[in-house]
C-alpha cells in the first residue's frame, strides 16, 4: 500500500479504528488509530463507521467522517479490509471498486504470516480458518490480483487505479471543457 500510494497522485490511505494492541513498530494514527473496546463501541452506536466488523477476535472499523472528507479533497481512498467490510462498502457505496488481494496459495499464506514473526502459533491458525472463508468471496469483487510477485501485483493495482480514474462516469465532469472548447467552432 505504501509504494502505491508514493506511485500514484491524489490518493489517500484510509487508516482504520481498532481495538487491537499495536504490533512492533506501528505508529498511531499512520497505521491505525489505537482505541479501547468502549470507544469503538461508541462510535458503532453513533454511526461513525462506514463499515466495521470482528475480525480475529478484535474490531476494526472505517471512519466515514475521513473518507469522505479524503473525496471532497477530490482524492482516491484505498481501504484496506475483509470480506466483511467489503460486503459493507458494496451496500453503500456502489461507485466503490473493489479489489480483492490474494496470495498465490494457502503455502505461500502460511509461510508469510510466520514470516512476519508478528504473531504466535495461535493467532497464524485463526488467520488461516479465516483466509480459507474469505478467499470464497472472491467473486463479489470488480478486480482480483494474484500477489505472487510484489512488483507485478503492484503494477497491477496501479493499473486498476488508473483505469477506474479514466471510466467515462467519473471523468465526464474533467472533459466538459474540452467539449465546450469545440462547440460553436
């Protein structure tokens, strides 16, 4: 997420709410904003999320305030969640595209999760049952990429941001001037 974001002008990270601890070297407020359980309970109860779910025995949730402030900005926003919150933006932002990230195979998933060396035997096993029910709803998505390289899954993505920026509904608005510029000529 972080090198296309230095790829690619105009877009935002959205940084999620959660009230899971932060791992070695996350920052708050860059990677995600820290909260306890009653704070994010707060804020489910006052509609502050545009999605939200329970995802390994934590919660993590979207600010709808910032998104929408990052798209008055005329900013893309990238989000980065499950299956669930996914199924969440479809219902309420069908403009949304979404992406769905996948690792080559379930090998390839396991030895990177160990890898990270972030997490216990425990915390791996809950993540791969996960995996094994997500990587389902892969249909429900308007782009899918396979993350065998790092480079090419980058290119990728790179490629559906631009292409999304050039649908004709969502560039309409830029072209009217160049239109307007070859009436009456």
């Amino acid at each position: 997420m972080k090198r296309l974001l230095e790829r690619i002008p105009d877009l935002e990270f959205s940084v999620s709410y959660t009230t899971r601890p932060a791992r070695r070297g996350e920052r708050p407020g860059v990677d995600y904003h820290f909260v306890d359980r009653g704070s994010f309970e707060r804020m489910v109860r006052d509609k502050e999320f545009l999605e939200w779910a329970a995802v390994h025995g934590e919660s993590y949730g979207t600010s709808a305030r910032l998104v929408d402030e990052s798209l008055r900005r005329g900013h893309d926003v990238l989000l980065d969640i499950d299956t669930q919150g996914a199924a969440s933006i479809r219902r309420l932002r069908r403009d949304a595209t979404l992406i769905f990230i996948l690792p080559p195979g379930y090998d390839a998933l396991r030895t990177r999760l160990e890898g990270r060396g972030m997490e216990g035997a425990a915390q791996i096993e809950q993540r791969l049952r996960n995996a094994r029910q997500e990587i389902e709803q892969y249909r429900e998505y308007d782009f899918l990429i396979v993350n065998e390289s790092l480079e090419e899954a980058l290119q990728r993505l790179e490629a559906v941001v631009l292409a999304q920026r050039s649908r004709a509904a969502r560039a309409a608005s830029d072209v009217e001037g160049i239109v307007a510029s070859f009436r009456n000529r």
